[in-house]
C-alpha cells in the first residue's frame, strides 16, 4: 500500500488506541487543568498578581504535561514488539514515526489548546491576549511532541529512561517555553508579538522536518 | 537438481561477539526457494542474535549477507521478509481484525485474505475479539496469520513453538509446507528436538559454530 495510506493507518491506530486506554490518555490533560486551577488557591485572592503570572502558569503547566505524556509514545510499541514490525515496514520509518508523533499530538497536545482559553480567563488573563495564547499553543504544542519524540526514541530501550528523558529533553523546551510565554505576555501588555510567533513557526517547521529523522534513527538503535 | 539454482540467501563468514564472548564465527550458510533452516543450539548460543543480525535490528561484528546475489541493504531483502518474534507485535487493546487491517496497512498485500488467513491459523470467528481476550497460543496463531496476509518470501521465525498446543505446532508445520511448496524460505529456532515428518530440513547448530 501507498506511504500515505501507511501514515494515516498508523495515526488511525493510534487514536484508537487512545481511545481504547481514555482513562490513561487523559492523564496529562487532568494533571494541566489540576496544577492550573491549584495556583490561585496557593497564591490567594491577588487578581493582579495572578493575571501577571498567568501566560507563565500556563505555559509551564503545558510543558509539563507534555513531558508527563511523552512515554506513552513508543512505551507500549516497544514492549509488545510493534515497534520491530515497523522498523520492517518497507516505508521509510521517518514518515510512519512522523504518523506516531500527529496522534500523539491529537491527543495530548489538542485538548490543551481547547482547555486552556477557559483556564486563562480562570486566571484573569486579560481578552487581547487570548488569541496570542491559542497561536502560540497551535504552534508550540507539537514543537514538544516533535522535540521529545528524539529524547523518547533514546531512552525507550532504558529500563529506568524517565530521569534520563526529562533532562535530556527540558533544556531543548525551555527556548519554546521563552518565546511561547513571553508573546502571551507581551500581547497581555498591548505589545507587538510577531517577532515570538514568527521564530515559534520557524522552530516548528524546523522541527517537521528535522527530528523525524533523527528519531527513526534513535528507534533503530533502541531495538537493538 | 534444485542444487544447480543459486541460493537466493546467503550468509556468509558471519561473526558476532556479545560482552568479549564469541557467540559465532565464520557462520556461511545458503538458502534457496523451497528450504527451510532450523537453528538449533542451547540457552544463550546465539539463536536469538543471530535472527536479529538477519532481520537488520542488529549490526553483525563481521561478515556479510547477500539476497539475490547482491548485499542486502542494496537488494530488496527487507521487503521480501517477515518476522515473527518473541513478542507478538499485535497490540492488545485492538481486535484480531483491526491487528490485521494495520500489518496490511504497512505492507504489500500477499497471497491470502484476511479471512483466508484466519481461517487457516484456525482463528475465524474471532475477528471482533480483543486480542487480550485470547489465549497465548491464539496470540501466536495470529501473529503467524501475519505472515500470510502479507507478501514475502522468506520468513523468520524465533522460537515459534512456545505456547503452542501438539495441533498448533502439527499447524505451523503446515503452513511452513505450505510456504515452501510456493518458493518461500523459512528459517527458524527452537530449543527443542524437532522432526517435521513432511518437511525437508536444514540444521545449524550453533554451538559447533565458534
């Protein structure tokens, strides 16, 4: 069968199976909202405080479920064996991981650009900056999926590799962490933000063609 | 006469090493249409390992291997194999048909249907199934249904008997017959003292191999 048809049975198969293990999958999305809504309760009745740390609350809170998602990526690939047959797919592994990391961005990555409108406003974040908010989490949420994709790809074959991939792959966040949180900043004060959200597209479609590559590399390694 | 045709697998002078051990050395061995290799030896000789080299999971410290004359990576060996291993490499959550469904979606369509196939690993009846709900011995039936529905030539098959009832092994058999009559290739391992009455059978044991 053609690639395309390959890619778009492996993120068929994926978003079934995320749906066959929902309780799991929405793991991430509980811990975003969770730490989200806890920080007014800490912090207390401070609105201006609060509405100046939310696109910093937010953005963190985003990292870090993304982070706390990324296991799942190869994990039970690479467990039950699936992982080998892929490797032995005619198909360039790049394309069918490329497949992998897009569900695993409809799934994870998605449903925190529909929550987190609603948690900003929780936060008082002010309404000029909301659309800053949703462009940056459309572009950034799958710079993470694509970038931890590499760090997953390395450790899946570690017995204990979720130290490891957290240190591996959160220095490689924190630029999109900068750019993402400081045009929602910058918009939350009325200033220009294209200059963040043009080098953010710029990462991202770096990313699209980058890190798929390195990742099948990175997988063939793993299984050895 | 079947000697005169060239093998279309080759493996030759191969040579492994795990952790400043030889596993084996100057392993050749040649494989036409129509044969089937049985790897023998004991816990740890290398059987494994020796497959993995083959299926390309794993890089050999030495020597070479050719299909159709020309080395592998130049040649259209990893499109003309299918794998089994120790891990079925069929998902749990999904059912029988939709483990199927996907194995096609990855490769080219071979000789049998998807309800040919499951009916010859004995399996209809069963496509709506979870494949977590079935048996070991059903998960492995499946796996090899894999084999059937996708087009190749030669098949790999690690330690294929385990959890397999008398009838299961009698069917893996079978199907092997089968594969070979049509041109295919099968190379396989077990531990086990194996006699397939139908088929004709090379032997390497590995442990004479270091």
């Amino acid at each position: 069968m053609s690639l395309i048809q390959a890619f778009f049975a492996i993120v068929r198969r994926d978003l079934l199976l995320a749906f066959r293990r929902r309780a799991e999958m929405a793991n991430p999305l509980f811990f975003f909202v969770l730490v989200v809504t806890l920080f007014p309760l800490a912090v207390g009745a401070q609105p201006n405080l609060l509405q100046a740390m939310a696109p910093g609350v937010i953005w963190v809170s985003a990292l870090l479920a993304a982070l706390l998602s990324l296991d799942g990526l190869f994990r039970s690939d690479f467990d039950d064996g699936s992982l080998e047959q892929l490797l032995l797919s005619p198909h360039p592994l790049s394309v069918l991981v490329l497949g992998k990391i897009f569900a695993h961005w409809l799934v994870t990555g998605l449903p925190l650009l529909l929550v987190a409108p609603l948690l900003a406003l929780f936060l008082g974040l002010p309404g000029q900056a909301m659309p800053t908010l949703w462009v940056t989490l459309i572009l950034a949420t799958p710079l993470l999926s694509l970038i931890g994709a590499i760090g997953v790809a390395l450790t899946v074959g570690l017995r204990r590799g979720g130290m490891i991939l957290s240190l591996l792959v959160l220095p490689l966040y924190v630029p999109v962490l900068i750019f993402a949180s400081g045009a929602v900043d910058r918009a939350a004060s009325g200033l220009p933000v294209s200059a963040q959200i043009n080098i953010l597209l710029a990462m991202l479609l770096l990313a699209l063609v980058l890190t798929p590559l390195p990742t099948a590399a990175a997988l063939k390694m793993s299984v050895n | 006469m079947e000697h005169l045709q060239p093998a279309m697998l080759e493996v030759a002078d191969l040579y492994c090493r795990r952790d400043d051990r030889s596993l084996f050395s100057g392993l050749s061995f040649g494989l036409r249409p129509g044969q089937v290799l049985l790897l023998e030896g004991s816990n740890g000789s290398g059987k494994t390992t020796l497959l993995r080299i083959l299926c390309g999971f794993r890089e050999a410290d030495g020597g070479e291997i050719y299909w159709s004359g020309r080395p592998a990576a130049e040649s259209s060996y990893f499109a003309d194999m299918a794998y089994v291993g120790h891990a079925d490499g069929t998902k749990k959550e999904l059912t029988v048909l939709e483990n199927l469904r996907f194995a096609l979606a990855l490769s080219q369509p071979g000789q049998y249907g998807i309800d040919q196939a499951l009916q010859k690993v004995q399996l209809s009846g069963y496509d709506d199934n979870p494949v977590q709900s079935l048996s070991a011995g059903q998960k492995r039936r499946l796996s090899l249904a894999r084999l059937l529905i996708t087009r190749n030539i030669l098949w790999i098959l690690d330690e294929p008997f385990t959890s397999l009832d008398k009838q299961g092994m009698e069917l893996i058999e079978t199907l092997m017959d089968d594969h070979a009559k049509n041109g295919g290739m099968v190379i396989l391992t077990s531990h086990h003292d194996l006699t397939f009455p139908h088929l004709s059978l090379q032997r390497i044991h590995l442990d004479s191999c270091l």
